[in-house]
C-alpha cells in the first residue's frame, strides 16, 4: 500500500505543461526573416518594383535627342538623277517643344528645285512649337508620368504582397507550433494514464480495488493512444505546410529536421515579432498605409489619362521654323534666310475623342470611391482586429486559470481515491476535463496569435524585421 501511494504523489507531481528544453529551436522572429528574404513569391514582388524602374527608363527614353541620316543616289546610264543627303539632329523637350538641327545637300540632273541647295549644302537651326495639343500633355509625357506613379504602386503592392506571403507563413508557424503542444500534451496524457494503470494494478494485487478497474484504467490508454496517434500526424502535416515556406538562396527549398521546434509562451513573443504592439499602432498612418498608396496611385494614373484624353479635345496647331544657312556662314545670323510652317487640323464634331475624356473621367471617380472606400474600410477593421485581440487576450487569462483550477481538482480527487472515498471513474473524468481545457488553451493561444497575424496583414508593415 505504501508503494501505491508513493506512485500515486509521483503522479501527482507530473507537469501538465510542456517540456521545450531542446535547444534545436526554430523562433518565429528567425523563420519569418528566412521567408522574407528568400521566399519566390517575395523575390517574384521586388521583382515586379525592378520591372516597374525599367519602365521609367523605357519611358524617358521618348526625350533621349535622336540622329537621322538619310542619304540617296541614282545613276543611269552615265547621268546623275539625284544625289540627296539629309541629316538630322533631334532634341525633345518636357513641354513637347522639340529643337532641331539638320544639314542638307542635294545635287542631280533631275534634282526637284524646291530641294536644291548650294554646293557647300544647306544648315538649318529651328524649332517645333505645339500651339494647341500636345503643348502641355502629350504621349511621350504622360508615359514618363505614369512611369513614375507606376513604380510607386509596384512598391505599395510589393509590401502588400510580402505582407500576405508572411502573414500565410505565420499562420502555418502558429499551426505547427499548436499542433506540436498538443501532440506533447497527449504524449505527457498517455505517460499519465499508463502510469495509473500500473497503478490500478498494484491496487489490484494487494486486494484494494476491483479488477474491473484495470479494464477501465487500459480503455483510457488505448484512447490517449490514439489520441496521441491523430495528434502525431496533425504535427506531420503542419510541419511539411511549414516546409513550404522555407527556402535558402538560388530557390532551394528546405525541410524541416525532426528534431527542430518551435519556441514557447509563443502568445507573449508575438505581439514583439510582428510589431503589432500598442506603441506600434499608435504610430500607424492610414494615408501612408501601402493599400492606401497603391489605390493613390491608380488614381493618380487615371487623372493623367484624363488629362491626355482632355487635351485631344484641342485643336492639333503645330508651328515650325527654322534659320537656314550655307556651312561657310553659319555664323552671321542672317534672318532674312529661314523656312517656317504651319499644321493645322481639328475633327469637327470630336465624338470620339469627347467619348474617350468621358470614360476617363468615369473611370477616375470609380477609383476616387474606391479609395474613400477602403479606407473607411481599413479603419474598421483594424480596430475590429484590436478589440479581437483583447477579447482573445482576456480568454487566455481565463482558460489558463480554468487549467490551474482543474489540476487542483485532480489532484485532490486523487489523494480522495488513496483514502477511498472517490472512484477511478471520477478521476478519469478529472482527468478529462483538464485535457480539455488543456486543449482550449492551446486552441486559444493559436486564435491569439493568428489574430495578431491577421492584425500584421491589415498593417501590412513587412519592414517589421528590417
């Protein structure tokens, strides 16, 4: 008898808590700083702000200066039909003004005389003036704008996107790590119950208890035997999803070692690792929030098409002169000498292109409503969010001394059972009620720490490790 009772205080004296004394820790901090930095679909999004720069550089290339050199000659039995060389200087400027300088020299038996020059050739200085359309918006401008703005809306969605890739791999993190404390608990349970079994069977022997309460002792070891057995592969399949966040450099995926896991007390770190912790929020700022910016900058490419669309409405009036000169008097300046022109056209009834402002316009106060839209709608739900995680934080509280208080009951039903005044039925359903409530803590912490995910999403800071 006094054997039985010293197991019965070891059992008492077990931890229903779980041992995370491995040193071959993977912290959340360390893996989301892994998915970051080398996760394709992060790489794939700084890639798309790489795409959006090249566009800039394409788009100023619309003001690079240009050289034209066309030169031609016929011969035909022994005559010279023409012999004509043009060339071209272009420099294109920001307000669609364009500055040119060309030389020409053209010579031939058939030569048209309107094209001849002196022998030396001609040299002409001018420029091209857009009176009515294309002065201050033309196509080359408004790609160089939209250039710009596009590059900032590649950086907004690039955040935006590393922000869910992360949030994702925090919510497989916090999977694997409740699935892994669950799978302890039922390890530590089953410890537990074999323990009572052999136990009961001492009992028995000394002619203490029934026999059948050896059948009743088993059924609860083949019950945490299974549980432990479901709760393992649980622990598989969130480890391999874990796995799949988990790249090195050049794209090589990893796999998570059997013996690596998570850290512990992980709902009082995470509010540290994600930096959703009040000093953060308070710091937060709607208008520089990268949904915000991104849909600021639709907007902002949408009121240059409307600007674009806008000046087609104009008449097209270019105004063109140039100083002519022989090579040898290039010097004097002598007015008295140029060429000047004048383009005009002007579609009468402008249906097509008042159509075009007008979608333009539609489009742009579409996207305006989006925009006052969503953020009304990101306000809500980040404090939804906040009041979701103190609401969670209080049930942490309670479901932790619900465990404390349910530990006591059974340690206390069980030192009733070494005086015989309770049943092993009683304890087994003490027993039960702490797993369960052990369970809902762990379930608890995960809804936690996924709501402090959730809340990292909506922020969508991913410079939180930088």
């Amino acid at each position: 008898m006094k054997k039985v009772y010293l197991l019965f205080l070891l059992l008492t004296s077990l931890s229903w808590s779980q041992n995370q004394a491995n040193p071959d820790l993977l912290t959340l901090d360390a893996y989301l700083g892994y998915v970051k930095q080398f996760h394709p679909l992060v790489k794939q999004a700084n890639l798309e702000v790489s795409q959006a720069q090249a566009g800039i550089i394409a788009a100023r290339g619309g003001f690079d200066p240009k050289i034209e050199v066309d030169y031609e000659k016929k011969q035909f039995k022994s005559t010279e039909y023409f012999d004509l060389l043009n060339a071209t200087f272009k420099i294109p400027t920001w307000y669609g003004i364009e500055i040119k300088a060309s030389f020409d020299q053209m010579d031939g038996f058939y030569l048209n005389p309107q094209n001849t020059t002196p022998t030396p050739g001609l040299v002409a200085a001018g420029i091209s003036i857009p009176i009515g359309q294309g002065l201050f918006i033309n196509n080359r401008m408004a790609d160089l704008r939209k250039a710009k703005i596009f590059n900032n809306l590649s950086k907004a969605e690039r955040d935006l996107e590393v922000a869910n890739v992360l949030h994702s791999a925090a919510s497989s993190y916090f999977n694997w790590y409740r699935n892994y404390n669950e799978y302890k608990l039922y390890e530590t349970f089953l410890k537990n119950a074999e323990f009572r079994l052999n136990g009961i069977k001492e009992l028995i022997l000394a002619g203490d208890r029934p026999a059948i309460d050896s059948i009743e002792a088993g059924i609860l070891v083949k019950q945490r035997k299974l549980s432990l057995e479901q709760s393992r592969l649980k622990w598989i399949k969130s480890k391999l999803e874990l796995s799949n966040f988990l790249w090195l450099d050049n794209s090589i995926p990893l796999e998570l070692q059997d013996n690596i896991i998570p850290e512990s007390d992980l709902n009082k770190k995470v509010e540290n690792t994600l930096k959703t912790n009040g000093l953060m929020l308070s710091n937060i700022d709607i208008q520089n929030h990268p949904k915000i910016l991104a849909l600021q900058n639709k907007v902002s490419i949408l009121e240059v098409d409307k600007k674009l669309k806008g000046d087609l409405l104009k008449p097209t009036l270019n105004l063109n002169y140039n100083y002519l000169s022989e090579p040898d008097f290039i010097g004097d300046f002598n007015t008295v000498n140029y060429k000047y022109g004048l383009n005009f056209s002007f579609p009468l009834f402008l249906r097509k292109e008042r159509g075009n402002y007008k979608m333009a316009k539609f489009k742009l106060q579409d996207a305006e409503l989006d925009l006052k839209l969503e953020n009304q709608v990101l306000v809500n739900k980040i404090n939804y969010q906040l009041e979701e995680i103190n609401s969670l934080k209080n049930q942490l509280s309670l479901t932790d001394e619900l465990v404390t208080n349910f530990e006591k009951m059974l340690e206390a039903e069980e030192r009733m059972f070494l005086f015989g005044e309770s049943s092993l039925f009683i304890i087994n359903s003490r027993e039960n009620s702490l797993l369960s409530s052990n369970l809902q803590l762990i379930d608890t912490e995960l809804k936690f720490c996924t709501s402090h995910a959730d809340l990292f999403k909506l922020i969508a800071n991913p410079q939180f490790n930088d």
